[in-house]
C-alpha cells in the first residue's frame, strides 16, 4: 500500500493558518494596529479604502525592523515576543510579530517599507501569496508602514463571504475604538477613502473618550477605581439616564487587551441593578490591571476571550468599582427624608399640570355622570321608547322597534354595526364586533404592518414622498453611525429623508417622509438608525427590508396613544388592505378573533 500522508506545501499551510487569524479586513487592521503598538509606536495611521476590501495600510513612527527582520517576519512560527515556554505566561504584549503577517501575506498583495533610527535606508518587500516578488533598500521614514491590498483575492470563495461595506467597516470601526481606548497616550488616525473618520491626539483617557464618541459624554462619565492584592480596576461608566438599546459602547480590558467576558459584564450591570430599563445597556470603559500568571490569554484565537485563575474575586472587585463610582456621582435615586414632601409636592404640580390633579378632574366628572351616562352607554345602539330631553324637556317621538333576521339584512348594514360599536381599550387595543364574535387588535403592531409594508414598496419602487421640516434640525452621530448612514444614503433617502452634511459625523435633516408627523426629525431619524442596528445584530435582513422593519417600528402608533373614532376605523382598513394583515414584520400577531362559542363557554353551567 503506498504511503498517502504528505507534508502540506508552505503555500497552503500559511492559507489555512491565515484563515484562523485573517477572517475579515478587520482582522488585519487588529494585528497590523497590535504590532505597531509594540513597535512603541506614539503615532499610527490606519488607510482603508472600500472598506479595507482593496486597500489597509498601517503606518507607524516604532522602531521599525532591519533587513533580517523584515524578512524574517514573513515567516510562519516567527516572532520577537518568546524565547521559552515560560515567556507565554508572562505576556505583556499585544500580539506575536511575525506570526500575523505571514498570514496576511499568504491571502493578499504586501507591501512593507521599515526602517529602524540608527539607520538611514530601510527596506523595501513586495510579497504575493506569501512569495516574495521583490527585497530592496528604500528610502522612508522611520517606523514601519505595511499595506495589505486586494484582501482575499486568491480566494475567491473567501472574498465572496465578506458583508457589505456599512457592515465591515464598522468591524474596522470598532477595532480601531478598542485599540485608540486601551492607549490614550498614543496617537491615532483613521482615514476612510480621502475622508479623515479620527484624528485623535495623545492625552487622558476621558479625554479619548470625548475624541471618540463625541462631546455628549462629557457629562455622562463618571470615575471609577478599586484596588486589592489580587487586581486593580479603573476606568469610567456611564450615568444610566444614557444607557441605550443597543450594545457595542461596553470596553473591558485586561492589561490593555480587549476582552468578552458575559462573567464581568454581569458584574457592571448587577451594579447598576434597579437603575436601568429594560433591555437598556450602559456605557462603560473598565480596564483591568492583573498579573499574567493569573490569566491564560491563549483560550480564543483572537485572544479576545480570557480565564482568571480566580475569577470570583475578579467579579467582586468590578462590582464593588462601579457600585462606588455611581454612588459617589450621585447616579443612584436617592430620598430627603428631611424635606418636606408638601412643599416638593406643591412645587411639582406648580411646574406644571399634576397627574393626581389630572385624575381628581376625571374622577370628580365622572362622579356627576356616573348614573346618566354610563348606562345610557351599556345600551348605545338599542331602541328605547319616548324619553324626556334634558335641555329641552319635551317628550321624543316613539320608534317602533322592529326585529329582523340576521340572514335578512345587507352586508352594508352589518358593517355599520360593527364601525359603530368599534371602541379603544386600555389605550392600547381596538375591539369591534364581528359576525364570528369579537376582534381585538394591537393598535401597535397592525400599524407596524401597516408602514412597513408602505416603506417596503417605497423603498422598491423609490416612490417615497418628502415632507420639508420648518425647522430643520442637526443631528451628531458616531463616526461609526455616520459612516454607516453615508454606505446607506440612496435607501434612506429613497424612504423620504432629506438631509445633508453639515459638518463632521453632523447631519442637517430637512426633510422626513410625508404622513409622518413634523417635529420629530431628529428623534425618527436617530431612531432609523438604532433600530436599524438592533435588527443587524439580531437577525439577518436585507437592507431595504431591515430599514422598511426599523422606521416602521420607530414610526408607528404606539401603546398607550388615544384615537379617534375615525383613526381607529382608517387603521383597520389599511390593515386589511396590507398583503399580509394578519401579523406585524416580526411574527406576532396583529389580531385575533375571540369566537363567540368561547364566550359563552364562561357563562355555560359546569
């Protein structure tokens, strides 16, 4: 029998090692970033075009490699971070050098250009497919500056798995936030095709905070810091009143490195227990100081899940750091018992309409109609004989009741009866008669359906009508939402917005589309692009059925909002004229029948 186990080529072995480090552009952005940081870099630029697809390119102001290293680099199982087994154990890096870029090499076209202080000409590497095309002095600036281009191109498979550009370059996004976090001292800039995404400069890490996510967290930041034995922690939360729908603003680090940790982040919100919504997510950036040898960082591939030795204490100890940060920022709700309540009282309803005062004034009304009205309702819509008029006290004529079968009568009349009978419950359902027993719809979710499906067909036929606002208002986004927002400018246009650049990560919203009401650009438009993200990180939609899903959502009448007669009747019939009326976009039902059988099964006898 002939021998069939062979050693793998150099070519395919540093392809399937590439797919364990290099699964996306972003990818190499994190391993490109981490070596430049332990370069000792103070300055690093990150180039993407068509987001990192075509072009990423890292430089940096570090020590820069020589000749030998340079080339050395490119080879598998290379690296200046370990000389024995003991130095994994004791990492106070970020990655291993050489490893990462033989991976890239081997799935892209390479170009590096390095060059150390001490000398004056550096090198210059062409590699393809992890072969070396060309080595030759070059003339260059200290540091290193490697660009990856045509990611995946040998790969067409591979390639063809990426996800739209608004989708990776969010993941580039979001390594770069993690890294420029986790070094404030450090120098970072992020350029997006010829449009400068950060310019950040070097200073205190609340003050990268600010560079990062904006001014409005300035007044959102609160402090915190606890030390033991064991560990240390520092960093910031945010106030609860600004905790959002969405995850993604949550930063732990330990010894600077990015971590997922479900653990710790229970930690963070069992410190904020009683002080958050529902499914709201505060903002926090906590960093971590630990001994390696407390930790094993080689449990993920990207190092980006850990294990502590004693992961209890670790728990305790964040708690304890953010419980103290949001009792000493006065973030907690908190009672005077030396005030007095009369006074607190009579200064809120002097603000401004009380609602105890508001349910005096209905309790009191319906006092004085309790035995006209409310009975006259009970039987609203039967026939009652000669009764007196109380304004003009004379007698009404006498009807004649006359009984009819069922069978007899118009379908038309039947629809009367039923509009007429049709009333709000709670503020939050419609019920009407029907000839099977009793409707009940969400007024919510039928007019859910009801936009998404107007939305859905706008954004197909690109038929959306605009209405002009006013008073247009501006609206600051993250550099990742607003890079997002110009990947999805066409869509969101096509559903009736109209907006403009006026300024860096600022819109101005002039517009919104018609039949929705004026005034509220700012919160449908940044509602649009939470919900958006909510449902990209929960489901897989096409775009223009995922933004169709997220303004409707945002749009829509919600729970709690009294209607008219007349409201109440157009929605049911534009839920009915829907393709689908019966379920609003997420599967829940927009109705159902409460069948008179049911009904009378309460009242049969056991």
């Amino acid at each position: 029998m002939p021998d069939i186990i062979q050693l793998l080529p150099d070519s395919i072995a540093n392809q399937i090692a590439a797919g364990e480090v290099v699964q996306r552009p972003a990818s190499a952005v994190k391993e490109l970033m981490e070596n430049a940081i332990d370069a000792e870099a103070t300055s690093i630029k990150l180039i993407v075009k068509d987001a990192g697809k075509t072009l990423v390119q890292v430089i940096d102001n570090g020590k820069g490699m020589s000749e030998t290293d340079a080339r050395m680099s490119l080879e598998r199982h290379a690296t200046s971070k370990i000389r024995k087994t003991e130095d994994l154990f004791t990492l106070h890096t970020m990655g291993f050098r050489g490893e990462a870029l033989a991976s890239i090499a081997a799935v892209s076209q390479l170009e590096m250009r390095t060059r150390p202080a001490q000398q004056e000409l550096g090198t210059g590497l062409v590699v393809e497919a992890s072969e070396v095309k060309k080595q030759e002095p070059v003339a260059c600036e200290k540091g290193t500056s490697i660009s990856v281009k045509n990611l995946f191109y040998n790969i067409p498979a591979r390639r063809n798995f990426l996800k739209s550009n608004p989708v990776e370059l969010k993941h580039i996004i979001d390594e770069f936030q993690r890294l420029a976090l986790a070094h404030p001292e450090i120098a970072f800039m992020l350029v997006q095709g010829d449009e400068v995404v950060y310019d950040l400069q070097p200073g205190k890490l609340s003050q990268r905070i600010v560079g990062i996510f904006g001014k409005g967290y300035q007044e959102q930041l609160a402090a915190c810091q606890e030390e033991t034995n064991l560990t240390r922690v520092k960093g910031y939360v945010g106030k609860p009143d600004f905790a959002r729908k969405t995850r993604g603003e949550q930063f732990l680090f330990v010894n600077r490195r990015f971590i997922r940790s479900n653990y710790l982040h229970h930690a963070v919100m069992s410190a904020f227990e009683g002080l958050l919504t529902d499914n709201s997510f505060p903002f926090y950036v906590i960093f971590i100081e630990i001994d390696p040898k407390h930790i094993d960082v080689n449990v993920h591939p990207t190092k980006t899940e850990i294990k502590f030795d004693d992961e209890r204490a670790v728990y305790a100890v964040v708690r304890s750091a953010v419980r103290q940060a949001i009792g000493s920022h006065n973030l907690t709700p908190a009672i005077d018992f030396n005030a007095d309540v009369n006074i607190l009282s009579k200064l809120s309803q002097s603000a401004g309409q009380s609602n105890d005062v508001y349910f005096e004034e209905r309790f009191s009304t319906a006092l004085h109609r309790s035995n006209t009205e409310n009975w006259e309702k009970l039987f609203e819509g039967q026939q009652r004989p000669a009764a007196v008029d109380q304004q003009s006290e004379k007698p009404k004529e006498v009807q004649t009741l006359r009984f009819e079968s069922a069978l007899n009568s118009p379908a038309a009349e039947q629809s009367l009866q039923e509009e007429k009978f049709l009333f709000q419950l709670h503020q939050r359902y419609l019920v009407r008669p029907v000839k099977s027993g009793m409707m009940i719809l969400d007024q919510q979710l039928m007019h859910e359906r009801i936009l998404f499906e107007r939305f859905l067909n706008q954004l197909r036929n690109k038929s959306a009508e605009s209405q002009q606002s006013l008073f247009p208002q501006t609206i600051t986004l993250s550099a990742a939402d607003f890079a997002l927002v110009m990947e999805m400018e066409q869509e969101i246009t096509a559903l009736g917005f109209r907006f403009e650049v006026f300024g860096k990560n600022t819109l101005l919203v002039n517009g919104i589309p018609a039949n929705l009401s004026s005034g509220r650009e700012k919160e449908l438009f940044e509602g649009l692009l939470e919900q958006f993200k909510i449902n990209q990180s929960e489901l897989s939609l096409p775009l223009k059925e995922n933004l169709a899903r997220a303004l409707a959502r945002r749009a829509c009448i919600k729970s709690g909002q009294k209607l008219v007669k007349e409201e109440m009747q157009s929605l049911i019939e534009s839920l009915f004229a829907c393709s689908t009326p019966n379920y609003a976009p997420d599967g829940r039902p927009t109705f159902f029948i409460f069948e008179l059988g049911k009904i009378e099964s309460y009242f049969s006898r056991q």
